[in-house]
C-alpha cells in the first residue's frame, strides 16, 4: 500500500464506507463524488444494496461513467425507471436508508447552506440553490454530504443561511470524516497523512474527537474498483482536490 | 396542418410555438440540468426577444443562464441551478440574482413540485415532506399546519403553482400532441399536469397508431397539449437520451463570454435545419 491518499481517493472511498448491506442508497445531481463512491461499492464490497440516482436508475449497469452525475446513461440496465417524484416520496414516507446531498457550507449541528454567500437578499455569491436537502436531509434516515475543500470558509461555526437541517448523518472531506454524534459532528477519523491538530485548526466548528483515529488506508478492492471507475485519472484532475 | 378537430393540438413550426408566449408569462421548462431540456424552444424565445418571463424548474441549467443572458427573464422559481458535469454554477443567472436584476423564489425541488401538485390535484395547497429547520420556509413564508386528524405532527403547506405553460422536450409525439419519453421523465409528468397550456418539441414524429399499440408508455395525453412542434436534435448541446450525448465542448464554447451569443445560436440545431411542419 502506497503512504501517500490523494484527497480524492479519501472523498470517494469514505462515502463508499456509508453504504451498507441491503439498504437503500441515492446520488443525485450535481454529485460526481457520491455517484463513483455508489459505482465503488457495488465493485468493491461483497454485499449488495439498492442503488437509485437521480437519471431514474434502479440497480443500473451504465456502460460507462458519466462527467453528469444525472446523465440518462446512469439508469442504463435498469429494470424501472423511478423518477424524480418516486424517490422524493420514497425518502419522505420514510424509505431512503442513505442519500447523499451537496453541501456549501457545513456546521458543528450537521446543517447545511447551498443557498447564498453573505446575505441571501444580497448576495455576495448565488450558490445552486434548495436542491434536494431541506426535504431529504431531515427525512432520509442517513444524509451524508462531502466537501473537496476543508477549511474555515465550509466547515463554519454559523451558516450564512440554513438550506437543509437534518442532523446529517455524515460528512467526508479531503482530511477527516464526521459523523452524528448527539446532534453534532464529531470526528470519526482523520486522513493519516494530517494530524488531529490540522483537522481542528482548519474546522470552523468545535467538534468531539472521542475515539477517533487514522482512517484506514484503502483495501486492494477499494483502490481497484477506483481506479476500474477513473482509469485515466480524468474524475481525479476535474476534481482538482488537494488536501493541504 | 389544420387543427385536430378531436383535440385543438396543433403541429406549427418552432417559431410559431414561441410565438404563442406573451412577454410576462410563466413557463414551465421540463428536463433537468443538461438533459432533455427543451432548448430550441428557450432558444427561440431569445431570438423574438421575450421579456420578463418568469421560469419555473427544479433543476435549470443551460435554460435558464441563456435566458438570463439575453435579458429575457424577470423572475425565476427553482430547486437548484448549476450547468452540472465540471461547470459549476451557471455564470449568467448568478449575476443576474446577485445584481438583483431577477427576483429569485428559492425552493426545494420537492417544495417546487409541491406548489406544482397542489395546482394539479385543484387544491390551493399542498403539504410536503421534509422542510424542518430551513430558513426557506420562513424566506418563502410557508405556513405550517397541525395534523386535523390528531397525529400531533406538523407539516409544510405550500401555496399553488401553476405556470401559464409548460413546455417539454420528448423523443417522439404523434400529430395529436401524445408525447413519449425514453429514460426518466424527470419532472415533465407533474409540469404538464399542472401548467394551463403545455407545448410538446419532439424529435420526431411517430404514427398514432405506434402510440396505439402501447399506450401505457405515452407520458402526456394530446388533449392536454396545445400545440406540438418537431425540433430534431433540439436538447442540444444538452442530450437526449439515448439519441445524442450531452456536447460538452458546446457548452464549453457557450460558457466563453469572449464569444457572443449570437454566434451560439447561429450554430444551434434548429437554426441550421428550421423546424418542419
């Protein structure tokens, strides 16, 4: 195993790591890194789950790995189509195990802001706006969301506006994954090439490290199914992540 | 093509179906992001100078910056709007939000779809799921109501929203307006459904009696639909599957604000190839 992780790799395999046996998972839009993490899964574990995105895909076998994470090649394979009201309703009355939804901003509560930087009638930055997350982050039963840049400017103290509130389940970012920890975040791990001290100097939240450690390097079947999913590097370079 | 006397569905030209949009009105745009939006048809609204529309979609893209660009929008109500793919944010419409040259309605895409239902079943309002601890609700002034029947749970109820038009991009209709979609449908069933006029563009169109043979497939019925026009490859540079990818370099060249716009659509599909009757 290589010492060295890129932040991309540690973005991907960790949301990977959310997914668990029999339960139902969603990507969506605008989620390149959620929607190659469900295509790791389903290479990488032994286990099997239900995979929905947001292209209407039940259980798709795409013929290749779209740059859109909602491109229609993603419900290729599929026996049904469920379409857009199918899986809001199912995540509403209760039935979306874990979905992945896009985030801005992140705080210590597991709240989210994709709405607006400054203030939302003046804005300094119109971000892509409501999305999936003020209906599915507080319904889903897991909600996990990633972001490529750890810093003080994402993982904030106090959201400029409140999108989505949940609590999320879970958050991975290029140093560290949190998870729920009594209404809060708390660390569950951190990216071994960083210490726990850069984690908090760059976490605009207080957070709880109780038990936390190195997360593990990937398994052999995990790097595989990564490289088998970006065989020439292209998702890893548009994503452009670095985890200083 | 006279009108069909069954329905009133009329096959015009793509400039004829535009025409029919007033300065003002509320269009509903179907497709989401980069993917089987009716995109001749927004282009067409550019080309006879529409203004202040107001555009509703969940998830616009490509749409909706292109109408921001060229000055045709006042108003936009919608879930999340971004190019998608690696484009990020979609450049024209967040000038046009943060210069507040349009008044922005920010939803959830289920709240929009909600507001849609509510216009839909008849009701004036709709409850939705979700919503707890946003501060769209209290942006939007959403009420929240208590259960009547005694569950002592809350819930959002949003108000009504029914656009003047709803317009769709489909992979085939017949003369009469039947409209069929491969792949998702995305949202186009509930905009249809809601909307006072829906407009199909299709690529192609199919015999009625193919439609005939499995009706169970036909998305919208052709007497709800005013007017069908044929715009062969007209989701570009977004796709449609499974006909055509998205073009990314396309978008890419429409994303270049040294290049005018006048030149992007001056490439566009149905400018090469006018719409066929």
């Amino acid at each position: 195993m290589s010492e060295r992780w890129s932040g991309f790799s540690y973005i991907v395999t960790n949301l990977a790591r959310f997914v668990r046996p029999g339960e139902v998972t969603f990507s969506g839009v605008n989620s390149t890194p959620p929607m190659l993490a469900c295509l790791l899964a389903k290479r990488a574990y032994d286990f099997d789950f239900v995979y929905l995105n947001v292209a209407g895909g039940v259980q798709p076998r795409p013929s290749k790995i779209p740059l859109s994470s909602s491109d229609p090649v993603l419900a290729q394979g599929s026996a049904a189509i469920f379409a857009n009201e199918d899986f809001y309703d199912l995540c509403t009355r209760g039935g979306m195990d874990l979905c992945f939804l896009g985030a801005a901003q992140i705080d210590g509560h597991g709240r989210t802001n994709v709405s607006v930087i400054g203030d939302w009638h003046r804005p300094k930055v119109r971000l892509p706006g409501g999305g999936g997350g003020a209906v599915m982050l507080p319904t889903a039963r897991r909600a996990v969301t990633w972001r490529t840049e750890h810093s003080t400017r994402t993982l904030v103290d106090r959201l400029d506006f409140v999108t989505a509130a949940g609590p999320l389940h879970g958050v991975a970012t290029p140093i560290a994954v949190f998870v729920e920890r009594g209404g809060r975040l708390a660390l569950q791990s951190w990216h071994p090439q960083v210490s726990l001290a850069e984690v908090r100097r760059r976490t605009g939240f207080a957070f709880d490290a109780a038990g936390a450690g190195p997360t593990p390097f990937p398994a052999a079947r995990e790097a595989a199914a990564l490289r088998c999913l970006d065989p020439d590097g292209r998702f890893e370079r548009d994503a452009n992540v670095s985890i200083d | 093509m006279p009108p069909t006397p069954s329905t009133g569905t009329t096959v015009i030209p793509l400039a004829d179906m535009a025409a029919r949009v007033p300065d003002g009105a509320s269009v509903a745009l179907g497709g989401s992001f980069l993917h089987r939006g009716p995109f001749a048809f927004v282009r067409e609204l550019i080309r006879q100078r529409k203004r202040d529309l107001e555009i509703i979609k969940q998830s616009p893209g490509y749409d909706i910056d292109i109408l921001c660009r060229a000055g045709c929008v006042a108003r936009a109500r919608a879930g999340i709007v971004a190019m998608e793919g690696n484009f990020g944010l979609a450049p024209w419409y967040r000038r046009a939000v943060e210069t507040q040259r349009i008044a922005l309605e920010e939803h959830a895409c289920m709240t929009l779809t909600a507001g849609l239902r509510a216009a839909a079943f008849g009701v004036p309002f709709q409850p939705v799921g979700g919503v707890h601890g946003s501060d769209l609700a209290a942006l939007n002034r959403w009420a929240s109501i208590t259960d009547p029947y005694g569950s002592g749970g809350d819930v959002w109820v949003i108000p009504a929203i029914r656009p003047d038009i709803a317009v769709i991009h489909v992979n085939e209709a017949t003369e009469h307006g039947d409209a069929r979609v491969r792949g998702t449908s995305h949202w186009d069933r509930i905009l249809t459904r809601a909307a006072r006029q829906v407009f199909v563009v299709a690529e192609a169109l199919a015999p009625t009696a193919a439609f005939e043979d499995r009706p169970e497939l036909t998305l919208v019925p052709g007497f709800l639909v005013q007017a069908v026009s044929v715009a062969p490859n007209g989701a570009w540079p977004g796709s449609c599957w499974p006909r055509y990818d998205v073009d990314y370099p396309a978008v890419e060249d429409y994303l270049d604000a040294a290049r005018p716009l006048d030149a992007h659509l001056e490439r566009a599909p149905e400018a090469a190839e006018p719409a066929r009757v």
